[in-house]
C-alpha cells in the first residue's frame, strides 16, 4: 500500500468514529445531574378495604382446582365419565 492509502484509510477511520460519536450522542443525550422530583403515593392498607360478599366466601368456586366435567373429551383424548 501507499502512504497516501493508509492516510486516506486513517482519515476515513476517524471521520466515520467521530460521526458514530456524534450521532450516539444526539440519540442517547447527555446525562442530567439535576434531582427529579417523584410523586409518592400512600401505602395500601389493606384492613380499610372492604370485599365483596358475594365473591369471597366459603361457597365460592376455587379457580385453582381442576374441575373435570363429565362426558367431555380429555387431552388424551378419552372420555371421561363419572
């Protein structure tokens, strides 16, 4: 290679490295140092709140047990009779 072609490589090198420096700094930002101020909320308490008596209470249906209802196919694909 030439001393011309390496400068001109060293050349494009840098101008492309200061060009993604410049465009990651006007994408990303600079760092504020300022304090920002958040707004806080009140703790839940959850003795204040009332539940419906109509959802919770010892006849309700409980989600987490598998109900299994007769005369349906199972994933295994048999019927299922009771």
């Amino acid at each position: 290679m030439k001393k011309t072609d390496i400068a001109l490589i060293i050349i494009i090198v840098s101008a492309s490295a200061g060009l993604s420096w410049w465009i990651a700094d006007m994408t990303i930002g600079k760092s504020n140092d300022e304090p920002i101020v958040v707004r806080t909320i009140e703790t839940i308490n959850v003795d204040d709140q009332k539940v419906d008596p109509k959802v919770f209470n010892k006849d309700a249906i409980n989600p987490t047990v598998e109900a299994t209802i007769s005369g349906t196919e199972t994933d295994s694909g048999q019927t299922s009779e009771e």
